[in-house]
C-alpha cells in the first residue's frame, strides 16, 4: 500500500530566541508625531506612540504608565548602512533602541601609536545603546555603525535625566507618604 507523503515542518531555531523580534513598522503618523517637540504632542498621539511601543522587545519590561511617559520625549532616526550612530570617546547626548536593522559595536584599541577598530558585537531589532554614558555621564565607549539600513527610537539627555529626576522625586515622595507622620500631605507641601 502506497502511503500519503507526511507534511513535514521546518523547525528553526533562530524564531525561538530571545533575541528576535516581530516586524513593527513605524508608520508614516508615528514619524510624523516623533518629529513634533514633546510639548506639542496631544494625548491621542502619546496613546498612539505607546500602543507602538508595547509591540517593541526593547520596551518589554516598562509598564503601561512608563511607556506613556516616554512617548513625550523619544524621536525617530533613519540611517543607512555605514553609518556612525554614536562614536567612542564622545560624550553620551542620547540613549537609542533598535527598532528594525543591525548595527555593529566597534571598539578602538591604540597598539604603538596606531588605532585598530574591532567589531566586539552585534545589536539587533530589540535591542537599546548608549543608555550607561547617560547614567554616568562619561564619554561613549564604543562606536555603533548601521550594518543594515537601520530605525531608532532615541532618547536626549535632557529629557532622560527629567524623567529620572521625576522617578526619583515620586519615589522619596511615595516613601514619605507612606510614614504616618507625612500621610496627610498633599503633593504641594
């Protein structure tokens, strides 16, 4: 007896890591509203910008009330292959994730007067730079160069250490309010 040929399956290991993300395309309205200053942006576009996000790996780990948060201060980059994102040694202005395309980390090493430059890694789809130079307010330690065409969602200096602050200063307040002694205080005392 002749037997039905079996469908088979292509198992691939690549669509189980972590590391790999669904297509998320930013449209042409989200890059509209990432171009407006902060200050412009409307409530129904930070909901738009966050629904966005949600969709994204690098945005995981944030809650529905951080996500909003950020919607006011990230703005879109576009670059080509070849292109330096951030160069090491200078100073971190903005903190970046990956939202489609590859880029290479590079480091430079200085042997007997000379510079090499060695790709030490691979950042993919999902995945956020630049973020320590901004927390410790030092200077870049390694290049980033776009292997692919690749998009970002980026963060400035000046909104990063805002939004900080804010956390910090809500926190403490938290904690205060908490004691007894604090517990009928109001957010203008």
């Amino acid at each position: 007896t002749l037997q039905k040929p079996q469908k088979r399956f292509a198992f691939r290991v690549d669509d189980f890591k972590c590391s790999n993300q669904p297509k998320v395309a930013v449209s042409l309205i989200h890059k509209a509203i990432l171009s407006k200053p902060a200050w412009v942006r409307g409530n129904d576009e930070l909901k738009l910008l966050s629904s966005l996000m949600s969709r994204l790996r690098c945005f995981s780990q944030y809650s529905a009330y951080v996500l909003y948060e950020l919607s006011r201060v990230l703005y879109y980059e576009a670059h080509g292959q070849g292109k330096v994102v951030i160069r090491q040694g200078d100073p971190g202005l903005s903190f970046y994730f990956i939202v489609s395309g590859t880029a290479n980390v590079e480091v430079n090493e200085h042997v007997k007067e000379r510079t090499q430059s060695h790709i030490v890694g691979e950042l993919k789809a999902g995945a956020s730079f630049g973020e320590l130079a901004l927390l410790h307010d030092s200077k870049r330690r390694a290049t980033i160069v776009c292997k692919t065409v690749c998009e970002f969602l980026r963060v400035d200096k000046p909104d990063f250490e805002t939004k900080r602050h804010e956390q910090e200063w809500n926190e403490r307040l938290s904690y205060l309010k908490a004691h007894p002694a604090f517990s009928d205080w109001s957010n203008a005392d």
